[in-house]
C-alpha cells in the first residue's frame, strides 16, 4: 500500500485516490474487515483488496493474514539504438537462456529470469521504496548476459544505454494470488504478480469486482486461489529458499511431474524412513515429502524428465500391478485431518454436504461440499465417530481451502474444528490380498457382514490401536488405517512382515493417480472444481436429494437434475500405445472441438492413457438439446488431440476398470 511521496489527494468518479500516505495495518472486526489504518488515521471499508506488490506480505501480517511472497532483484538491460530495428517487431522469448527481448523506441530490451534469483530484503520491504532501483551485479547476471549476446550478437557490439535493477515480488510456485483470505471475510488479495502484472491487469480487475460483488469468483480461479497458500509457506526461511528456485522456473521446461528442488523436507510422514528404505523417490505437495514412485533395486533414485514415458514408468507398473493382483501399501499421511465435535457439528457438516451425513455411527461418507450454484468446493469423506464427533478426510492440497470454507460456515455454531493432520498417520492397505493381511494382526471380524465397504471402527491390528475405515481411492478391497505418529512405524513393520508372503509392495503417489484414473475416481482441482456440479461430474449417487433441512446448493441442483446432461464428464482412453495425456488436451468429435481433458495418466491394465474430462455437444449439433447421452457418444468419432494430432480415443461413461464398482466389495 505504500506509494510515492507524491503528497495530493484527487477524486476521479466518486473514487478518493490518495497518494505518499502508508497503510500501516487492517482494522477487524469479528473475522472481518472494517477497514484499514493509515498514517493519518482509519479509513472504514466494508472490503479491502490487498494489492500491494512486494509490500503485501508485510501488510497482511499485520492482520493474520498469509500471503506467501518475497521480493527478488530483476534484470533487464536495454541498449543504444540500432538500425533496423523497428516500432512492432515481435518480443521474443529465448526460455533455454532465460531472456526475453523486445524493441523498445528503436533500441532493444533484454530481461533475464536466471535460474536462480537474489532474494531482496527478506525481513521486510522498506516503507518509501517505490519506483527504486538497485544496484548494478554484473557478478550475478553476467553468465545470462553472455548467453543473450548468443543468441542476439548484436547485444555485444552495440552500447548500453541502461542496465535497470529492480525488485519485483515473486510466489513459490510462481503463480500470482487471487480471491478473498481465507482468515479475514471480505479481505482480498491481488498480489505476487511475477512480472506478468501489466497482462494480467484488465482480467485480474474484472475477476476481483465481480468476485466481491458476486462472493464467488466468475470462474474456476482456483490455480491462482490465495487459499492454495500454506502457513509454512510464510516463513522468511522457506521463503529464501524457495522464491530464488520459482523466479527461475518461469523459464524454465515445465516437464510434466517436475519436482521443486529447493524448501524440501518441511513437512514429514513418521513412516518417511521406512518408505525410503523401500527406495521411495519423493515428491512435494502442501510441503509434505511423499513417494511418487518406489525404485527397482539398483535404479537410480532419480526423475529424469521428458513428454514421454519417464525413467519412473516401468517401476509403477510393478507398483500397480501388485494393488490389482495382491496388495500395495501406500502412505497417505498427508490427507488432511479434522475432528469435528460438539453441539452443533451434525447439522453444519449436514449443510455443508450433498450426502447424508446423519448417518449410523462408524459409517464413512463420501461427499462433496458444493456453493450455491451447486458447483463442488470440496471432494471429501466424512465419518461419524460418535453422536456429535465427526472426522473429516481431504486431500493435502485442499487443506487451508476446505477449512476456510468450513470454519465461515461453523462461525456462531457450537462445535469446535482441530486439525490433527500432523498428530495421526495413515497407510493405504490397498489390494485383493488387504483382508488376508489384516486377519494375520487382528481379531477384528473383517468380512463383509462384519466390516462392509464405508465402515470404520476403532481395531487393535499388531498390538497397535487402529481407527480403520474401509474406502479405497484405487478401486479395490483396502482399509485406511489412522494411528498416531508414535505406532505408525510399529504398524507398518507389522504389515510388511504378515505381508511378505502375499505380494504386499509399496506404492507411491504415481500409481494412486494411474489406478484411480483407471477405476474413475475424480481430483478436485482437475476433475471437478466450483464450476462442475456433482451431476455433470457424475456423482449423482453421492447426493441426498431428500436429508433433512437440505444442504448448500440443493436448489441449484435441483433445477439441473431433471435437465439433460449438456456437459458431462466422460472417461476416455486413447488408442495410440505410443501417446501420453496429462490434462488440458483437445477432445474432438467428429472434427469438432467438444471439450478438453480433466487429467491423464497411463493405465497399465488398460495398456494405453486414460484421461476424463467434460464434453458438450457443440451449437450446430442436432442433438444439442438431448445432451451428452450414450446414443451421443456412440454416434460419433472422437479423438485427443496430442501435439497438435488427432488420436482415436473411445469414450465411456462408466469407469475402464471395473465400471460396477465390485472390487471394493469383495
């Protein structure tokens, strides 16, 4: 908020713009904001947008507010003129040198985005820094300028008439943040703009105006949603590791499953040297460490990138296969956790959810928590652990999200919300081989009429007090099983040890996608998302039209249910052995573009990639009234688009692998 020292104040259209005067803090009031203090006194305001640059991180402190970003010195130099170069030519982009070039009044402007940038100030940005600059580092950019000077050798021969320094703000993943805090209602953040501010200025105005206006974004904001944001994230620590890595990475080859480098081993599973023992290769989400594969003996514990199939490829196939012909054991630790007590805590969790959540206790619940358009906020389970104790199960990744979305609707409530993500552990035992391994550790009845599929109970498995809960994300017979921190290692060796005989591995993240994908499970955030609602996503079986009192978004739903399917996700599998699909690619029909993946990921059942993904019949379609039907999907040619070619892919509303869903029963 700070600005130049430029001392005036004007009025443009019923809009006060004052200038050379700070904001040193936000007023709040009952989880809201009231408006903001300044140097010369508060000013009320009934919503407040934090757009401040590399000062918002400071600003929003002031309030509890995370907002993850830190200044970086940038580059660009920009040269005497030069002959020929004329107003209009195109700006390159050189991503393999990390420098863009552009004309600029007949001279040339080089900017460079090195590998790894210098972090500037990490303790906090001055207060009447503005329109600064800093000083020259020929040390640091030197190498980038060489590289330039290859590519454009004019840039050696010709005079500087400007080497520029100046710090912009950047985010750890390199993407700008979005949307109101989830900590503060009506408090929202625009910031973290990496370079990209100018572009990205019109949409992102519009996009805020309407989302105060609405209180819900236009569309699917959620890649740039400030609720992606951690708390770790704010560390001056993480954050000086982690920025210098993401500055560069925009130019950078985005391979798919690339792995960040930098800020690792934040956050840790207590079965994290086990799984490593095992030859785990990790990944990071939400700062955990999970394994996204487990190496072959003597395999190089290492991603070696491309488009096509990687080094990890045949290592998760032996991981897949075990899940379909035996058992996997995959470590899902970092699924967030939350105990849900008191009074009150049926009847929010009952209005947050499409299913019925007023169920028997020790039954597990699928569910989705929609807005009030029906779209799905949240894709999650929720298990009743007692008359008025609830547990709920989401994703890593959805975890300051999704307790933002239920801490707003439990306010004035009377229950309590603890997050005990980091106290309980959880290990998948996935796998037609899962109840045979659990009988040898437990005396626990685990048939079907004495454990059914959606039942959890409190077990004693290997001497070790277990909560298992009966749910897969891999479409087969498995458990999750809940421990604390301090037995998860004891349970695990037990496991191994009684499954030794039975074809039981380890299995990593990589796999889970890849069987979950083959079996038809949907990901929040690529599968479904706010502008999806359960019915297009087909999860109509997960709503209760007729619980009592309704949940949030019924009417919406019911205005569609009855309504034929003109977007719908749809499963599909490419015909080409020799193609891969990770999400975004073109799905055609009969020439025509009708939608666009979800995600995709190789089935090793099915020998070829598989990907979902919503499709609509397109406005010269005759049967665009009848909607996405079979008869509409038998009647027509589809193809993915990959690398620009169209490939054959057959499409199908159930699922490739076990469309009744009979595994989980077994």
């Amino acid at each position: 908020m700070s600005s130049p020292t430029a001392n005036f104040r004007t009025r443009i259209a019923s809009v006060d713009v004052i200038e050379g005067v700070a904001v040193t803090g936000l007023e709040i009031s009952a989880e809201r904001v009231t408006g903001v203090a300044t140097e010369r006194g508060p000013i009320e305001a009934e919503t407040v947008v934090l757009a401040s640059g590399m000062w918002t991180r400071q600003l929003a402190a002031t309030a509890g507010i995370n907002v993850p970003l830190q200044a970086c010195e940038h580059f660009y130099i920009v040269t005497e003129p030069i002959e020929g170069v004329a107003p209009g030519m195109p700006t390159v982009r050189d991503p393999t040198n990390y420098t863009y070039f552009k004309e600029e009044t007949g001279k040339i402007m080089a900017g460079f985005f090195e590998p790894r940038g210098k972090i500037w100030n990490l303790d906090g940005i001055p207060r009447d820094f503005a329109f600064g600059t800093l000083p020259e580092d020929w040390d640091h950019v030197g190498p980038i300028f060489e590289r330039a000077i290859h590519r454009m050798p004019v840039l050696g021969e010709i005079g500087l008439q400007l080497f520029f320094n100046g710090p912009e703000s950047f985010t750890p993943d390199g993407v700008y943040y979005l949307g109101e805090s989830p900590e503060v209602d009506r408090c929202f953040v625009a910031a973290g703009f990496n370079s990209v501010g100018i572009q990205s200025a019109g949409g992102v105005g519009w996009a805020i105006a309407d989302w105060i206006i609405d209180g819900h974004p236009p569309m699917d904001l959620s890649a740039v949603d400030i609720r992606r944001a951690f708390a770790f994230q704010g560390d001056p620590g993480y954050l000086d590791a982690r920025i210098s890595e993401s500055l560069g990475l925009l130019y950078a080859m985005h391979w798919p499953f690339r792995q960040y480098e930098s800020a690792r081993d934040v956050r840790r599973s207590p079965l994290h040297e086990r799984f490593d023992t095992a030859g785990a290769v990790f990944g990071e989400t939400a700062g955990w460490e999970r394994p996204n594969w487990i190496a072959a003996d003597g395999q190089k514990r290492d991603y070696e990138y491309s488009w096509g199939k990687q080094n990890w490829f045949e290592a998760s196939g032996v991981e897949c296969e075990a899940v379909r012909t035996a058992v996997g054991l995959f470590d899902q630790t970092s699924f967030v956790k939350l105990e849900v007590t008191g009074p009150d805590a049926l009847a929010v969790l009952n209005h947050l959810s499409a299913n019925e959540i007023d169920v028997a206790i020790g039954k597990a619940v699928y569910t989705q928590w929609c807005n009030d358009r029906g779209g799905i906020e949240a894709d999650l389970t929720v298990t009743r652990r007692g008359h008025d104790r609830f547990f709920v199960v989401t994703a890593a990744a959805a975890g300051t999200r999704d307790m933002a979305w239920l801490r707003r609707a439990a306010r004035g409530r009377d229950l309590t919300v603890s997050d005990v993500t980091e106290r309980i552990a959880m290990l998948g035992l996935m796998g037609p081989n899962a109840r045979a391994v659990l009988t040898r550790l437990t005396d626990a009845d685990l048939s079907n009429d004495g454990f059914g599929f959606g039942t959890a109970r409190d077990i004693t498995v290997a001497g070790v007090e277990v909560f298992a809960n009966r749910m897969t994300y891999v479409g087969e017979l498995g458990w999750e099983l809940y421990v604390s921190y301090e037995d998860a290692v004891t349970l695990h060796d037990a496991l191994v040890d009684a499954g030794s005989d039975l074809g039981l591995r380890h299995a990593g993240y990589h796999a889970m996608n890849s069987l979950r994908l083959e079996a038809g499970y949907r990901h929040w955030g690529h599968d479904i998302t706010d502008e999806d609602t359960p019915l297009e996503a087909g999860l109509g079986f997960a709503v209760a039209w007729d619980c009592a009192g309704g949940f949030r978004g019924r009417e919406a739903l019911l205005a569609q249910r009855d309504r034929p399917r003109t977007k719908r996700l749809i499963q599909f599998r490419l015909e080409d052995p020799d193609r891969l699909l990770y999400h975004d690619e073109p799905i055609l029909r009969n020439g025509e573009l009708v939608g666009r993946t979800t995600g995709g990921m190789w089935s090793y059942t099915e020998g070829r990639a598989l990907a979902m993904g919503y499709v609509s019949p397109g406005p010269d379609d005759p049967d665009q009234d009848a909607g996405v039907t079979r008869d509409w999907l038998d009647g027509g040619h589809f193809e993915i688009e990959v690398a620009t070619e169209p490939i054959a892919a057959t499409p199908s509303i159930r699922s490739f692998y076990d469309p009744r869903n009979e595994r989980v029963r077994l």
